[in-house]
C-alpha cells in the first residue's frame, strides 16, 4: 500500500471481508432462486433485508460517505478498499447501504438539500428504509450532452410542473422506492449551463408512469429494474427544488467525483472476483494432456489480468486521494481516466474468464456473463468513454500549455 | 468479387435481400413481443411458420446444402453469400430451414446416414416439420477435447443405453424437436479417437431429462433455447448408430466445415447490420455542437469497421472456395482460421455499435446486445480459440518445415 | 487462390522465387558488408548491376506496368503475387526493376509525359540506366493535405523557376538519379485542387542542392538514401512541366493505386519472410526445458501472424483485382484500407519475430529491425494512417445513404 | 502524489528539472553533430565530461543507491521521481552516473565485492572515472534461460581460465571501459542454479576480443556502443571472482531489483517526453482546415497515453515502495510486471508521437525514433516478456492457492 488506511478502516475491511464470506456469496444462489419464481419477480428477496440488519448492526452501514455525520469518517481513499470489496457481488452493496443510485441521491441531498428536505428523504434513505432514482438520462437524444435534455419543470404559481420522458431510472420498479431526483429545464433561454435544475419528486405523484422495464443484454435487474418513466403533468410544490433554478448543472457535477470512485472500485472488485474464477476454473479443468493451469497461454492471461488490474485499482487509489486532498474538482481529470480505465479492464478480465469457462461463462452457473453485461454498461452510464477522453485531452493540453517554458 | 457466382445464385441473393426486407426485419418485433407474454414463452410465434411456408414456396430452402439433390447445388462459396444476408437476423436462417444445428445434423445424416435413417428423420428436417439437437458437450469437463466426453453408450443385447449428462443442446426445449444426435463412448478402451460413436436418439423415448434452460447473458432463447439434457438409462435399437461404433470422431470431423463457413458467415451479417445500424444513430443524433457523424473519432469506429469487416469476409469466401475446390480436410487450416476471426471482428463492431448507442445499445431496442451475446457464445462454441490457435501453429509448422529449403 | 492467375503469370512467379533463392538472399550479406566499407557508403555495390544484367536477360524485367508495351503485360491482380516474392527483401525491386519511386514515376511518363519526355527520361527509366526521385514532401508543413504545399513552380519567359524545400526525395543521393519530378505551386490564387503542378527537373540543373541525407530509425539506406533537396531558383524550359499547369493534383491521384498495391504486396512478402524467421528461430533455440517451437506463447504468435497476414493479403489482391476490372478511382475505399492494413500487420508480425530473436532481432543480424523501420515509414508515406480512415469513412457513409432504403 | 517524498528528495527533483532545461537538452545536438563526424565515431564528446563535472560538483551525482555511504541516502521510491527526469534524455544518466550498466555493476560491488575489489573498482566508477560492462547474454543460446549460459570459468592453479563468446555487452567500446563482470560456468555438473559464477575480468587483459559493434535498429549507439566480446583463454586471479563459485545466480537477482525500477522510470521518462513533443507538434501544425491539436483523434491519443503512462508510474513508484519496505525478493512479482508494462507504454506513447510528427518522427530531427529503438531493446533486455509473465502467473496462482478458503 503506497498509503496506509487508518487501523479502524483496516479493521473495517476484515470484518467486510469476513461479512461477504459467511453471508453475501452464499446468500447470490439464493437471491437468484427466489427471483426465478416468476411470482417473485418484482418483489425483494427476504435475505436481502435480513442482511441489511444484519450489516447494521455490525456496524458495516453507510461508509460510503466521507464524514462522521452521516457516514463513518472514512476518506475517499480509504473507503475505495472497502468499496472494492462490496463489488465482487452484485448483491452487495445494498446490503451496507452502499449501492448506486442512492449514495449519490444521499450525497446530493446533504450537500445539497435544506433541512426538511434532508428529513423526509435523506433519513429514510441513511437508514436503508426507503429507496431512490435519478432520473437524468432521455431516451430520444445524446444525453452524454445534458445540455441536450427536453424535460421541462415549469413554475405554475406555487408548483413546477414536469413534463418528460426519462429512462434508465434505475429502482423505479422496486417497491421500496419512494422518492426520484429528476433534472430538466427551468429556463431553455438561459445560458447552457443555466437552463437546468434538480427536483425531488414523490414516487406516488400523480402523472409519474413506469413506462416499462429495460433490460441490459438479456438481464432485467429485478427487483431494482431500470425503467422508463414518464412524467405527465407532475406537480410538486416549488420547495421540492434542490438549492434553487438554473442549479441543475453544478448539483451534477458535484454528485459526480465520489461516486466514480465508487463505481471505479467495484469493478476492480469484480477484475478480481473474475481472476480467482479463472484460475479455480483452470485448476479443475483438464484438456489435450494437461490442467488448464500448466498452459503457457492460460498462464499469459491470469499475468495480463494482474497487470492490468493492478495499474487500474492504483489509478483509482490515487484518484480518492487527490479528491480527499484538493477536492473533486482538482481531480477532474483523474476522474474522468478512471471512468475510462476501470471498466475495460473489468471487461478483458471477465472476458478471459468467460473464455477458460467455455459454455459455463455465458450462462447464468457463473457470476462472469452478468458482471460482464453490468461493466459494459459502466462504459455508457455518466456518458460513453468519448466524452471523458475529450475531457483528459482538454486538460492534458492546458497543462501543458503551461509548462511549454520546457524546451525539448 | 474475387471469383463470380453463377447467375443463379445471384438471383437467389436478390431474392434473399428483398425477402429480409419485406418479411424478416418487420417480424422481429413481432416474434419478440409475441414471446414477452409469459404464456407464449415455449410456443412457437405464429408468424415463423407463416414465413417458412413463403420462404419454402418461393424456393429459398435448403440452400445450404452444396448439392442438388438434397439442397439447391449451391457451392459452400455462392451459399456463403446468402448466408450472411440470412445471418442479419437471428430468428431468419430458420426461416430458410438453414439454421444451426438442424443443417449440420442434416449434413450427417445425408453423409453417414443409411436409407432408414434419412426415411424417418432427413426427411422431415428438409422439410423443415420436425427439430433436431446435437448432443455433444458436457457440463463436467472440457469438452474442447472431444477425448474427455464421459457419456457412455453401451450395447446390451439389440439395444444400446445411453447414461450421460449433456448441456448447450439447443434446440431441446422447443416443441418441435424430435430426434437427437448423441455423442458418446462405445469403448473407453480403445485408441482415443476411436472410443466415440454418434448414435439416434428420439426425443421421445423414456429417459430422456430436459433439465434445465441455459441462459446467455441472460437470453434464455425462448423457444429454441439451450438446454441441459440428461440422458438416463435411454435405450434405443442398435440400428440407430450412425456410421459404426468408434467413428465419432470421424462424422464430428466431416460434420464441421461447412457448418463453420455458415457460422462465420452469418457473423459476417451480423458486423454489417451493426455497422449500419451504427451509421444510421450517429446520423440522428447530436451531442456537443454537431452530429455524431460528423464527429471524427466516429468515423473512425466506422473505418475501422470495415477494414475488419473486409478482410474477415475475404478470408471466408477464400475459405469456403477452398472447401470447394479440394474438400474441408485441405482446408482445415482455414477453417480454424475463419472460426477464430469472424466472432472476433463481429464483436468489434457489435460493440462499437453498442457504444453509439448509448443505453439503447445494451437494451432490448436493438438486436445488438443480443447479438452481441451471440458472437461471443460462437467464440465458445467448437471449442475456443485457443484449441484452433493449436492447429493454426501446427499446420503452419508442417508447411515451413517442407518449404525449409528456402534460406532468408 | 480465389481468382487464378494466368500461367504466364504462374510461370514468372516461379522464376522469380527461383531468383531470389539462388541470387537476392545469398546477395543481401554482401551489398550490406560493402557498404559498411566507409569508402563504399554512397557507391552502388556492383553485386547490384550485376544482378540487374541477369534479371533483365531473364525477362525478370519492368514487371509492374500493367500493359504490354512498357511491361510485361501482367494485370494488376498478377502483379501482386510477384510483387510480393520482391518485397521479401529490400535489395530485390531494383535489382527487378520495379523499386519506388522509379515505378511510379515510370507510371507518370507514360501516362501523363509527351513524346519527348518519354524518350528522354522514360526510356532510360525503363532500361534500369538511370533512377529518379519524386520531390513532394515538405519539411515544415502536414504533407498529408498537400493544399498546404508551398514550392513555387513561377513561370518567368520560357523558363519555370522552381523554389522550395523537400524532404524524403528517396534516392537524391544515389551517384545514377539523373531526374526528379517535382510539385509546386504555379498558381497559388486557384482554387486549391487547382494550384498545382509536376515538372520535370534534371538532377544536373543549377541550383538544386542536397542538404543532408534522413536517417530512418538509424539507417540512412545507403546508397540510395532519402535526402532534403532546396531547390534554390532552379531553372528548367516550359516543356518540362507535365500535362498542364495546375494537374499537379490529377497527376498525383493517378500515380497512386497501382503504387499502393506494389507496396502493400511487398508489406506482405516482408511479413512472410519475418514469420518464416520466427519459425525457424523458435525450431532452434531452448529455454527452461523444452524448444521455444513447442510452447504454446511461441504458437499462438505464430497463429495470429498467419490470421492477420492471410486477411491482409486477401485484401489487397481484391482491390488489385478491382482495379484491374474498373480502374483505381472505383476502388479508392479499397486502396485507402490496404494503406492502412497492410503495414500494421508486418509490423505486428516482425514485431513478434523481434521478440522471438531476443537481441538478434533489433541487431544488423537479421533483417528484421530494418524491415521494421521500413513498414513502419510506409504508415507515413503518403500520409498517416488518419487521412486515409477519413477518406474510408466518407465512402462508407456516403454507400449507406445510397442504400438507407434498407429498414433494420 | 500517493505518498509524499522527502523535502531533500524535493530539491533535488526540482535541482534536476532545471539541470535537464539548462544544460542536457542543448547538449543533445552538440553530442550528435560531434559523432557525426566520422573521425569522433568511437571517442568521448568533450561536452559529456564537462557537464559529468558540473553535475557532480551541485551534487547531482550517484543518486541511485539507496542508501548514504555510497549514494545519497534516497529510497528507491524517491529515487524513482529522479530516474523519470533523466530518463527523458539517453544523454542524461551518464552525465549524473546513474547510468545502466554502471548502477547495476557498482551495486554488484558494494553487495558482494571485498575490500579489495571495491578499492581497485568500485571507487573510481564512483567518481565516474571509467566504466564497466556486464558480459551475461550470449549469442549462440536462449539467454534468457541462464543455465544455457556456455561460457567456461575453469580454475587452473590460482587463476580462472575464461573461455566464451558474449554479446551486448554494452559500454565495451568505449574508451574510459576498465572491468567487467562476466558470468559463466565454474561448474557444469553442479545443479543448474549452482553452476554459474561472476567474475571481475580487467578490459586490457589479453584474450579479450572487442569483435564487433552491434547495432539496435540502425543505431550504433557510439561511443558506449554494444559489442560482441570473445573471451579466448583469459586469465585473471582468483581473488576476482565475486561472492564465490556457484553463486552467480544469487549475485544475478540481487543485482537485479532496483535497476528494474531504474529501466522502467527511464521509460516512463521517454513516454512523457514524447507525449510533449506530439503536443507541441500537433499545436504547430496545420491540416485539412484546422490545427492537429483541435482534431478529435490527436485528443483519443493524448487522453490514451496520459491514461498509459499514468498507471505505468503508478505501478513503478509503488513497486519501489515495496522494496523500501520489504526487499527485491518480496516484490518479485510487481518487479516482473514493470518490466513488461512500461515498455509497452513507452513504444505506444512513441509510436503515436512518430505517427503525429510524420517523416520526422522516424528521423533523426527528433528523438522519437532513438527512443523508440530503446524502449524496444528495453523488452528484451533481461530477458523478454515471455519469461516475466511466467513468473508473475506462477506467483499469482501461488496466492490464490493460499486464499483458496474464498468461496465464490
């Protein structure tokens, strides 16, 4: 470790480790059953519950979050290691409070929200009763550019009134899922960056349609779903807005640079997740005289996977640290790079690993093909890999516009 | 065109393309919707059997068999152009009763079947009423080395009892399929590649398990899909082995050339439809102040695209033109070679595809994840890469060795 | 062979192989220790002129013009095979008659010189009596968009007065390069495809000085070299300029397709040469217990080399064929992709045959770090490989338009 | 910076960025131009000793060993930052005598020579009065694999009689080389780690046979240069062996960790170097309607190589803290992935700079072509990567073997 954690963050990260042990990757066959049951399907397994208690009551809640206030004190860069950890299961990071979209929704109403805001929405939210979405992403134009988005939260006397359709609003099918954020345009004649703001909208409003669920090749995500969501003449009163009109952009960026962190981190979790499958797989199997683990080319693939996980996990440590030292937006083009780094070697590890388990690593037997589909989709999310490379290169430019004194 | 098609086989590819167009796009939606309704889920879509009435009525119908008795007298070059026309869509080639595995097991049957045989089962797969499986690969082992297979088909009496456990059976589950082609060892105690032997199996007879629907990448595939199959104390008369005991080998050898120019080729559709279906997004949509199109880094993905798309379809044609002129057995190297390149290019494309579309691209709006889903099972499937690397490297070896006078 | 050539055709490619066995390979040593013999440097190795002598006598001989007055009357298609056996080694296009940029000036004579330019400078080109250069590229600008090219070609009486820097004129520096052909500016107020001219240039003319020989990773290609040649108010009579002011543009498109096939097929044969290296390198050396032949890494490169050189090779056989069927412009998509393929497979593949020899492989032992340097220059002559992805990415969207009737 | 360095460590970073900006980048021309003339090929340019001087009188000097009698007291870590610096120049560590293989063999002194040796040897390559080699590799075997090593270090009386054949012993040419130190069998029937031992052998002793320069690429590399050593029947006391008979493999892989870290931070140094020159080329030039350095795909390639590079240094810096802290022997593995993960970087990050400097790229008017040549040798050099991704796999695998407990 380039850095040392603090010893409550290393004891943190032996009882997270000990927790997914006994408790989650048992508990995957058992979600998957459950969920099998067409009866079940949009409903929550029981042991997804009984496990949130019982990670709260050890303690392993909220870490997420880089205050004692809410979360538990971590930094960034120490909460990486354990975050890294939670993502070698897709059923973790619910269990500890610690899952995608609600850290951020959680992120944005403490920095963002007044007090009773912060009371309806963001305790229920820390105490794991209540789920959330964020509604940003259209379906009809390039929402990498936000500056493209159609919806529309117009002010009618002490309402705004919402009208748009959004989609990849991940958990708006769970039934637990009470409140969304939704970003759309208060003013389209402001300047760019000024036309947008940030809502809180009840789930139960009026006018809000689950359109339909979406799938990510063929998985549906149930219980949590990713849904189109229509919004038809939504009202909400005026004080549902988040710090105020024309705010919208600067609330996103804001969400951002933790959460990168976050999504960076497990997908190493899941490189590594998929490197051990690889090599247990090949140390059971035999082909043409030999165990798969004596091949020269089996061998090529497990000392790739290595390199590459391990120049992405300290890429994305190094970037925690910069944003715990200076702030995100130091950061911006660390982060933006690991936004880009981390999935594509989720993708080549779990590739390799698919490979060595023939037929067995597209099917459901193994974790591979959903982890796979899941770091695909990391590409997209918060935009596709373009946009963050036009960002690296801006910033690479400048800087070195500012040294150019350095005569080569 | 390095080498022309004969006019013939220039008409059928007009009729092919218009086909495709005027029956085959507007019905996947059709098929897909019909089969999202639980109830549908196993059954048959209507319209499939419609289409194949149109396809079968207007001669485009057993055209992959390079003969005129059974197919169209097609060679493996002029069919490898339709083939990839066909390959565009996932639910066309059986439409044209040229889907995988039905050709392949038509091909045994045609070759290594006697008059009994072909009476009771060639004939109604050409006539596309009945369905058939290939039963070959196992869920313990590695089945890249056909050596490990464990299924065992003893003879007791006039019988042979077949007791294996199968997986990746496609085509199990659905209703129509009738007969299977199992493969297993007759003598554990013979030479390695004498040990095996292929023999009928109708779906019907008692012992027959359909365990449980494989996914992949959470497809299930419905209604073909793939199955596990156990085969438990099935017992069937002794003239349903297919060639003489021992000569597995021999018919999974004569069974694969052709099969891997198909495979190949309809991948070849599957980068083309990507490809356009890439160009026609980035011509609607618009991020950052132009249209994607117009975007430098997308014409890159574009270029990039075809040049792989170029040579993958070159080096199949020359392939299947191989076959042609001197048979699979000289061709095998290209065969490997085709087997190995075509998936790979088409995941290429796929995947780029998949980027331009944003969210739309990993969900069910378009085929690309699905078919995406496809192109990596087919790197799996026969074997992967690595077992054809083998062969490459060995074929290229003996060839230097020969030529070895020529000093450099 | 998917198109076979005719056997005359067939019957110089033996010739040629026979050649290159008996005297290019055995001659390669002795031009290279000539050479080393400081007092050599810039003096052409007799083993040279002699070998000129017996290829001409052989009808080995102006190979590359595709019409039987000038050559040997071989399609473009047949070419290619031979061109290929050449490119093995960088001593065989002279020695064969057929080197750039003799060729392709050959080419501008005779399609775009007069009858008194051709006897002058054609003929002896012909005879192998003399050699030429082709004065292009510009030291301080981005030669790729050649509108950006700043030599003055200034009409004054009967005279041009040329005035300019070039850059990598190949072959300046060779005791027996009589001419040069020239582009410049004649009218830098036209429109930009309009300002250019080709003028012929006698290397004897005042003013025209050799600056200094480039190196090219290290080697300065002796005797032939690639020089920076100022051409300081050289003066030349109006009859040198060819076809017509301002058809500098038209005359460089028309210079290029064949040109592009030659070096393609010759990228080619030095792939194959390295791959045959590598081979036979891995039959003779052991490490940690076993030939380097029997290991698995050592055959998947053997494996991807011939993957990539088979598509490759493919690729640029079918545009030579269509440019023999409808002429260079139809296959410009064509000519842009083996532009850029074909040098990135021989680097790969030469690259591997480097690692294969370990510290052999970047020495003056073998020929590989040379033939390195060379593919690697070929990505950059005639522009980098971006200007040609452009040009490949218009066509292919401008065929998708044409074709959008096609619904997905 | 994920770890911070000490402020000494500070100064001396910033001390040598302007050491690099005043006096090596200038001097890159003057050394070329004075080799350039023939008569200076093989001697010293006088710049090179004048500048050695100035270095070491600002105490800029012996900077690498980690430790305060001999070097300066940095850790590797911090020794790290400084190496990147040098690294962008090859002229730079000579000048600070930190350069390979006079780090590699002072630490082989200080290790495992006595009194005597250190005195005669170490203190003046200490002062970088004169130089040595390392005669390891050989020309006839897989060096690889040291046990092919063939070189015979007999014993006869009170001296060792040396017989061999060595190549790239790089620095034998030189005029200020005194020592080598040769490795080579004292005992052919020990077992196969225990038969090698290393040997001081003085540069003017008869026997020793300087047969030639080897070049790298066209690069001779004057006036250090790479030579094929022969040693026919050499004599020296016993007293020169080093260590004892049988422990040259010992003395091997001490020797080897801290130069791995050196190797690597040089290339991480070149990388960056070449990223500045494709910026400060692609402001400068002008193509097809606008600056390079405002085309989308110039920005792809300098986002990818600050994303290469990056991770690359993340993973050199934190292998040599590891070392700090544990030993060579404990960061076996992460020593073995540097080896193979920054060269890769620096050719890609090279390559890319050649591509957007056009013919320049590949001449001698910018570094790039050198560097690339050595980044390239850099793959080789101990071995090439083959070998390294053994090792890393088997580690690996080790581990997982030890955490198997982890059910997935």
């Amino acid at each position: 470790m380039l850095k040392e954690i603090s010893s409550y963050a290393e004891r943190l990260k032996v009882e997270l480790l000990d927790f997914m042990e006994e408790y989650i990757y048992p508990a995957e066959k058992e979600v998957e059953e459950y969920l099998e049951n067409p009866e079940n399907r949009w409903t929550i397994p029981p042991i997804i519950e009984e496990l949130k208690q019982k990670a709260k009551s050890q303690g392993l809640w909220n870490l997420f979050y880089a205050d004692d206030n809410y979360g538990k004190g971590l930094t960034n860069y120490e909460y990486a290691y354990l975050c890294e950890i939670m993502g070698r299961s897709l059923i973790a990071p619910e269990i500890f409070n610690c899952n995608a979209p609600d850290t951020g929704n959680m992120e944005v109403l403490i920095k963002y929200g007044n007090e009773e805001q912060k009371q309806e929405w963001l305790t229920p939210l820390l105490e794991g009763e209540i789920r959330s979405i964020f509604s940003m992403t259209e379906p009809t134009i390039a929402s990498s550019d936000a500056t493209n988005i159609q919806t529309e939260i117009i002010r009618v006397g002490n309402e705004y009134v919402i009208n748009g359709k959004k989609w990849w609003s991940t958990g708006a099918i769970d039934p637990r899922c009470k409140i969304a954020i939704v970003m759309g345009k208060t003013d389209p004649s402001a300047e760019p960056h000024k036309q947008q703001s940030m809502i809180l909208v009840p789930m139960d409003t009026p006018g809000i349609e689950i359109k339909r669920p979406l799938k990510v090749f063929g998985y549906d995500h149930a219980p949590t779903g990713h849904a189109e969501v229509h919004y038809n003449n939504v009202r909400v009163p005026i004080s549902n807005l988040l710090l105020g009109e024309g705010r919208g952009f600067e609330i996103a960026q804001g969400r951002l640079g933790p959460g990168r962190i976050h999504h960076a981190m497990r997908g190493i979790g899941q490189a590594e997740r998929a490197l051990d499958l690889l090599i247990d797989r090949a140390e059971e199997r035999e082909a043409f005289g030999s165990k798969l683990i004596d091949k020269d080319v089996i061998r090529v693939q497990i000392a790739e996977s290595r390199l590459e996980i391990e120049q992405a996990r300290l890429l994305t440590l190094s970037t925690a640290h910069k944003i715990d030292q200076y702030g995100a937006k130091a950061a911006r083009k660390e982060i933006a790079m690991i936004k880009i780094a981390v999935p594509r070697v989720a993708l080549n590890v779990i590739d390799r690993a698919i490979e060595v388990h023939g037929g067995g690593g597209v099917s459901q037997d193994f974790p591979l093909a959903e982890h796979y589909a899941h770091a695909r989709t990391l590409r997209i999310v918060d935009g596709p890999d373009q946009v963050h490379i036009r960002d690296i290169a801006k910033l690479e430019i400048r800087e070195r516009r500012k040294n150019k004194s350095i005569k080569l």
